[in-house]
C-alpha cells in the first residue's frame, strides 16, 4: 500500500480499493508470468485506466504505483499491455512465450508475420525467439521494396537485411555516407591526437627516418590551420544543439 499514499489525494477511496485488488491479483500472476502474460496485460490495463489522464496521455501517479505495487517497471508494465491489446485470448491460447509475444507485439513486426507465428503455434509448432524473428524478417520487404515504401510513406522503413532505409535516392546515400566518413574521419583523427601519451619531440625521435621523411609539412600546416579554426565554430554549434 505505500504507493497509495501518493495517490490518496488524486483518487477516491473505491479505486484505491480497486487498486490494491489488482495489485495482489499482478503479483500471483506474476508467480508465473510467462504462462499469464496476457493476464497480467489485462490486469495492468484495468489498473492504468484508473489512473485519469492529465496533459495529453499522462497519468499521473500511475508509474510509481506500478512500481512500488507490481515490482515491474512501467516500460515491462507497458509491453505486458500492449501484449495482451493486440492478441487477447488469441495469445493466451498460443501458448507462445513472452519473450515471443513482446516481439510480435512491437510496431516494427509485419503483421503478415504475427499472423503467421499465431497460425503455428495454434497448430502445435514450437516457436522460439529466434524462429520468430526468422519468419519476420521472411515477412519484411526487400532492400529495394523498402527504399520505395519509404519514399511513398516518409516513415523509416526496415527491410530484409536489417536495415532501415530512409528513401533516398542512391546519390544522395552516397552523400550522405560520405559525409560521414569525413566528419568522423577527422574526429577520430583528433581524438587519436589528444590520446597519445607521446610529446611530439617523442614522436620524432621514435619514428624511423623513412617513416617521416616524405610527410608533407604543407599538409601539417593545413591541418593545424584546419583545427584553429574548427575549435571556434565547434564551440558555437554545441551552444545551438546542446543549450
């Protein structure tokens, strides 16, 4: 009951009655929660939608009673209800484990491919974890159908190998990946600068004479010039993106 005493004031005394209710009921369940997974979702829902919302989704007092009440955090609070949303019944009598069913239940899972994880397992197949995300990624687009989809839609879009694509254009990837090559290049130049333990009269006298004899010293002075003046112009981006 210690979380109802920071709830007591924003709720009357029968849902507080309520609350403590399920409280008890999530923690029996919980004593196996991989087989009650849908349960516990259904509880945790009925739970959270005494809590009202206030500012546009929030509900204050309900993460700190899910903590304090259930043990779980409010992310695993939210993915036992999203589970049970989506499936109902039908993940119940699947008898898919959490593990599955979270994944199943996540926005960027094809819905082809849930369908086809349910269909199994009601059929009696053993999925695991690893087979789902197998039958997934047969369900996601290739690299070229997600390019396209991403265009039309504006969303990121993840395709068979694993990665997400934007929908930009071949060109414009190229521009980009080279764009940060050359960014993260020169950071990794500096950073492996500043790093050495060496000073640069170490440096000399460690390095062998056809190791340095052909350096460009025009080169050397273009990139301390470059870095004088990076310093500056760094500082005040970092004012902007980091106020």
């Amino acid at each position: 009951m210690t979380a109802m005493i920071s709830v007591k004031n924003q709720l009357p005394a029968s849902a507080l009655s309520f609350l403590d209710m399920k409280a008890q009921r999530i923690k029996a369940l919980a004593m196996e929660w991989s087989k009650n997974t849908v349960a516990i979702g259904r509880e945790l829902k009925q739970a959270r939608d005494r809590f009202p919302i206030v500012n546009s989704n929030h509900r204050p007092g309900w993460h700190d009673w899910i903590r304090k009440e259930t043990g779980l955090s409010a992310e695993h609070a939210i993915r036992f209800i999203r589970i049970a949303e989506r499936f109902g019944q039908r993940a119940a009598a699947s008898g898919l484990s959490w593990k599955v069913l979270d994944f199943l239940s996540r926005d960027t899972t094809p819905a082809e491919a849930t369908n086809a994880v349910l269909d199994l397992a009601m059929r009696g197949d053993k999925i695991t974890p690893s087979r789902a995300r197998e039958i997934a990624r047969e369900h996601l687009p290739t690299r070229a159908e997600a390019i396209k989809l991403a265009r039309e839609t504006g969303r990121l879009v993840t395709a068979r190998d694993g990665f997400m694509y934007s929908g930009a254009s071949e060109d414009e990837m190229a521009a980009y990946s080279l764009r940060r090559t050359v960014v993260f290049g020169i950071e990794r130049a500096f950073n492996h600068i500043a790093d050495c333990d060496w000073s640069p009269k170490e440096w000399v006298a460690r390095a062998e004479d056809h190791w340095v004899s052909d350096l460009n010293l025009g080169k050397l002075d273009a990139a301390i010039d470059f870095l004088t003046k990076l310093r500056p112009l760094l500082e005040k981006r970092q004012k902007v993106v980091r106020p």
